[in-house]
C-alpha cells in the first residue's frame, strides 16, 4: 500500500521526538487522542482516507483476533511448541508495513504472526503453518517462530535472538547490487540489543550505507527480564544509533498513524540513498513471553497504563472523534474479521498433516 | 596443459565467475586491497571494483548471515574467511541461517552461496588458528561440504560450488596452497560429491582429504616398496560423502585406513569409517581403521605440532598391525 498522501515531513531529531513523546504521554487520555499527532489531522480529512484508515484498524484487528485464536487452539492442543503473541504491538506492524512497496523485505524476529498477517500473507497459510498443515507457509516445517512467504518477500520469522540482522543487511545489499530502490526492513527486540550481531550489523550497514531499515520494538522485557536489569543506559536505545551515524528516532508504538509518519520518513531518505535509518517504537505485549509465561516478574499496573494506549481502543476512539468512520464501519470490520479467522481455524483444522516421507523435502534446492 | 598452484588455480575461478556471472561478488576480510591473508584474491579488486570485491569489517557473523541474505536476494555470494577457525564467530550464521532457511521456510528460499576459508594445522599458528571445522560442519544438513587437494579439484570444484544452489562450505588447506599441478585449459568441472581414486591398489584402501592426501601418497610409496598396493582415494567432498566409491573400494581390498588431519575423535573419519563398516563388514579381513590427529588443543612448538599430526609411519604401522600388511 502506497502513503504519497503523507508528506513526509522533516525528521526530527531523536532528542526532540524525545520531547514530544513525553508530552504525549502526559497528555495520554482517550479523550485527548485525537489532539494527539496533526498528522492525523491532515489525514483524516484528505480524500478517500476513510478506507485506508478503515484498513488500517480492520489489520490491527486481525492480529489481535488472530492472536487469541492462536491462545484458544495452543490450549487445546492444536498448536505446539512455542508460542509468542503480540498482543499489544499491533500498531508497529500495521504501522510500518502500510508504509512498505511489494518490492522491499520484510525480516523478523520469532515473535511474527503480526509482521506477517501486516504484510499481507494468507491467514489460512498462516494459521496452518502453525497447526503444523502441509498447507502452511512452510509446509508445517516452521511453526510459529519461522514464517515466511517469499512472495510477499516476507524472509521470516527468525529465533535466535539478533541472528535475522545480518540477514536483513545482505538482503538490502542484493537492493542496492542490482540498483533498485528498494529496502529491506528488520525488526528486532530489545534483548536483541545486547547481542554481537546487532552491534556488527549496524556498523556494517553504515560502512557500506545499505538501505535497511533498523526497526527496534521495545516491549520493555527480554523474555522476564526488565530493559534496566540487563542493560547498562537505561531503556532509550535510539541514541545508540547516533554512535554509528545513523540517524534515529523514538516513536510511540501504540499510535499506528504515528508509525507511518516515522516510517514514511525515513523510507523516503533511504530510498533517496541516504543509507541506514533507525526508529525505535516504544511498546508492550500485554500477555507473557510465550504460552508458557504468566509474567509474573511484572506489575499488573504497568500493564494497565500500557492498555490505556491500547491501539485498539484508541484509534477506533480517534476515527469516531474525527468522522472518520462511525461505529457501524468498524462493526462491520470487526465481523469480517471474525469470519477470517474462523474460516482459518476451519481451513486448518480441515488441512491434512506433512508425511513423514516429506522429512527429506527441501533440506536442500 | 598449464601447470597451476592451489592459489592460482582458486583465484583464477574466482575470476573467471567475476567476469561471467554479474550476480557473483567477493566478501571477507581484506580480500581487496591487501589481496587476501593468503594472496588468494590479489589483483581483483583491481579489475572488478569495489562493489563485486568488498573488504569487510572483522565482523564474521555480520557478513557470512550479510553473505546468506544477499543469496536469498538473488545474487551469488563468495565468502572468503581468513581461517576456519574463525567461522566459529560466525557459526549461528552458517548454521542456522545458510543450512536451515530453505528447509524452515518449506523451500520457499534458496542461499546459494560459497564459504571459503583456509583450514588445517601445519604453520604453527596453534590452537585457535589451526582447526578444521569442515568435519563439524559436514553433519549440518542443508550444506555442501568440499575440499580439494590438488589444483584441478580446486578449480573443478569451485567452479561446481559457484554454481550450486546450496550453500558450500569451500575448505582450503592452508598448507597446500602453494602445491602445484596441471590444470587443463578447457572448461570441467567436478562435481560437488565424487570421491576420487587416485591411485590403483589391491591390498588396502587408505581414505583422506586435504592436507591428508600426501601422508597418503607417501604411505602409498613406503607400502609400495614392501610390495603392498594400496588404493588411495581423496574424498574431495565431506558432505556429501562418496559412499559408493568407498564401498566399492573396500570390497575389493578387504582392508581400509581413514585418516584425518583434524582430530580423531568426531571427526568426519569417524563416519566415513562406520559407514565402512556397516557396509563392507562381510568384505572386511580386521576391523576398520581410523587414524587422526590428537585430541588436544593445536599447540604451537614444531615438534609437538607435527606430533599432534599424523604421518606416513602412522598409516603404515596401523595397515600392519591391523591387517599385518
């Protein structure tokens, strides 16, 4: 989906998007949400906005139906292994990939379902990928943690913490070898922070000025570890950036239409060949680590300020405040939804299981 | 027919892909403008640029996994790492992103690309410099694994793994770069998983790869003399293994030695003499053997070095103890 009706405007300087995010969140009510970006102001007035912001809820949505869908079949057995949710977060991805061209890569980490139902990949595959169906994305090879859809260059879903950064900067190398505009796009943790890779992959990125795009989704926890138990320099990571000349800013990751700004931005110096860019998006899961994690190491107050901004509560409010859509259009968003997921729960359920004979399938081309 | 280095014989396939195959481009640790630790690359950047000829930042895991999405993306990636031993820094990128993606993604993606890297002990560079990872990492599914020892397997083979679809690990004995050997001028290639017989024999078959393959020969010599004839064959690819030589070797002979230039225990000896084993045992006159380097770290003094490493009177002091050869 192309944004050419957002004029990127100039980038701030991380320090002052600082600044402006402080005064968002003191000023973080429901009743106040539509005061809170004038972007949303010249949006939500421009012509045939009303179905891209639709859109733009209708996605959010799916991820959090799709998410409690994949919580009902792990209880009841029929997804296994682990199981990472996003609930909470879907503002990023809807965010960045409605800012994203076909043509871009999209590389992740473990926690994807999001990322990828944000691109655009078949629900049903999805949802069989992790039933473990022939007719998942990968053939029931994946599982949660390894989504990919090469069609949609969506180039996973990876599990070990950091190692997908390498991966996205070779993937930005082949855009610039062969003289696209093109970008490719990571996300990653901050746990991720800590490790090698992240570090190595940023300054590579910078020595040969790819155009990737380092997109840090900031939950606050690395598994049950707090951001200041494990890190030395408190919870902001964006400045971290400047140490390496990439420009950087901080974003709230529960202000969808926030995203886009940001990432309108710093696409559009990238694909002007301005090299690496890096956005920090300050959010939060609202359930454990994996279906195995009751987060207990966390206090349900922080979790209850969190849901305040819930993206999902918010901007429906906002579209309503606006005129943008009334409560019919959003009810018709959800119900369609609805019938999404269940017909992907359907489609999984009814998917016959891989052979064992397919063990050998694709180990190598 | 011209005669080639090990080293000339690499650089000039590596050229050759560079002048063919736009999507083919050079990365490692000064591979550009010194010309490679082992001189491998000298010249190219001078003739192919900056763009197809990258120097890297000492960073293994950033470029080998920047290698694998650039394969993903479309292009054909070379891989150069100054030692083997180094690929441990970057061994989550060879592992779990080269070997597996194609596998976890259900054949959706393909990494084809090679990872070349010096290997092997005999320079006194000690322990963390002179280890042969090729054997850990020919258990790994998803990844070719070669080694050649003469210049026309280097050239034949490179050539195969510039145009493999899977990513190949390349390994390069460190010791042998400056062997000589005629390399014909019209194009060949050999193919990624054919073992070769390089010499005839009746009475036993002796197995290696690599640095290996002249304790071989020079076995083969001694053996010769007391009018044994041994067969010897170099593996030239560890993954996969060329069974079917092997086996049909064995039957012949009735006897067999592995020998490897990493250490014995785990080592790719191991599975190639089991493997003998389970397949040959009806043909076999006493058990397999298998001989190896020592199970300690590399240590850097001459003597102990090159008593950490097998010799020709290992090779031939087992064959008689063994088969009473």
């Amino acid at each position: 989906m192309e944004i050419q009706r957002y004029v990127p405007t100039q980038l701030r300087p991380a320090r002052q998007m600082r600044a402006d995010l402080q005064q968002i969140e003191q000023a973080s009510s429901l009743d106040g949400v539509g005061e809170l970006r004038s972007v949303g102001e010249v949006s939500l007035y421009g012509p045939g906005e009303k179905a891209e912001l639709l859109d733009l809820y209708r996605q959010m949505y799916l991820i959090r139906r799709f998410e409690e869908a994949c919580a009902e079949n792990y209880s009841k057995g029929n997804i296994r292994g682990f199981l990472h949710l996003y609930i909470g977060q879907e503002a990023v991805a809807v965010g960045v990939m409605s800012v994203l061209r076909p043509g871009d890569y999209v590389v992740t980490h473990y926690r994807d379902h999001g990322h990828a139902l944000a691109r655009g990949v078949d629900t049903n595959r999805a949802m069989a990928e992790l039933f473990g169906r022939k007719t998942g994305l990968s053939k029931g090879k994946g599982g949660s943690m390894h989504l990919f859809d090469a069609s949609k260059r969506f180039m996973g879903g990876h599990a070990i913490v950091g190692g997908q950064l390498p991966l996205a900067a070779g993937l930005s190398l082949s855009c610039t070898y062969k003289g696209t505009d093109d970008i490719a796009i990571v996300f990653f943790g901050d746990g991720a922070v800590n490790q090698g890779t992240f570090h190595e992959t940023m300054n590579l990125a910078a020595v040969w000025k790819l155009p990737l795009l380092f997109f840090l989704e900031n939950n606050f926890y690395g598994m049950g570890s707090a951001i200041g138990k494990v890190r030395a320099g408190g919870t902001d990571f964006y400045p971290m950036a400047e140490s390496y000349g990439i420009e950087s800013v901080l974003v709230d990751g529960m202000n969808v239409l926030e995203v886009r700004e940001v990432m309108a931005n710093a696409v559009g110096k990238m694909r002007a060949g301005g090299g690496p860019q890096f956005i920090e998006a300050k959010t939060f899961r609202y359930v454990g680590h994996s279906m195995a994690d009751p987060a207990r190491y966390r206090d349900d107050s922080e979790l209850a300020e969190w849901m305040e901004k819930d993206p999902l509560k918010t901007f429906p409010s906002l579209l309503l405040a606006r005129g943008a859509a009334v409560e019919s259009d959003l009810e018709a968003q959800r119900e369609s939804v609805h019938q999404e997921v269940s017909a992907a729960v359907r489609f999984s359920e009814g998917s016959a299981k891989p052979s064992p004979h397919e063990i050998f399938d694709d180990v190598y081309a | 027919m011209p005669t080639l280095t090990i080293r000339e014989a690499i650089r000039l396939g590596l050229d050759e892909a560079l002048e063919t195959d736009p999507s083919v481009f050079l990365m490692g640790e000064d591979i550009g403008t010194y010309g490679g630790a082992y001189a491998v690359t000298a010249g190219l950047l001078e003739k192919y640029g900056p763009d197809r000829v990258r120097d890297t930042p000492i960073s293994e895991a950033a470029f080998i996994g920047a290698g694998v999405g650039a394969a993903a993306g479309g292009l054909r990636p070379i891989v150069e790492l100054m030692s083997m031993s180094f690929a441990l820094v970057g061994f989550d990128q060879i592992v779990n992103m080269a070997a597996n993606l194609r596998y976890m993604s259900g054949g959706q993606i393909k990494a084809p690309m090679v990872i070349r890297a010096p290997t092997g002990a005999g320079m006194q560079l000690a322990a963390t410099h002179s280890q042969s990872f090729e054997t850990w990492l020919a258990e790994v599914p998803g990844l070719r694994v070669v080694a050649p020892s003469t210049p026309y397997d280097a050239l034949g083979l490179l050539r195969s793994s510039i145009k493999e679809d899977n990513p190949v690990i390349y390994a390069e004995s460190a010791g042998l770069y400056g062997a000589s050997g005629e390399t014909p001028a019209e194009y060949y290639e050999v193919p990624i998983g054919s073992a070769k017989v390089c010499r005839s024999g009746d009475d036993a078959t002796l197995i290696s790869y690599g640095h290996g393959m002249p304790i071989l020969y020079e076995s083969a010599e001694i053996l010769a003399a007391r009018g044994v004839s041994a067969e010897v064959i170099d593996l030239r690819s560890l993954s996969p293994i060329d069974t079917g030589v092997l086996v049909d070797s064995v039957q012949k002979t009735g006897r067999v030695l592995a020998l490897d230039t990493a250490r014995r225990s785990g080592g790719i000896m191991a599975e190639v003499t089991a493997t003998l084993q389970e397949q040959t045992s009806d043909w076999l006159d006493g058990p397999v053997v298998r001989i190896g380097a020592k199970c300690a770290p590399w240590p850097y003094n001459r003597e102990m070095e090159q008593g950490s490493l097998p010799d020709a009177q290992d090779v031939t002091g087992m064959l008689s103890a063994t088969y009473d050869l």
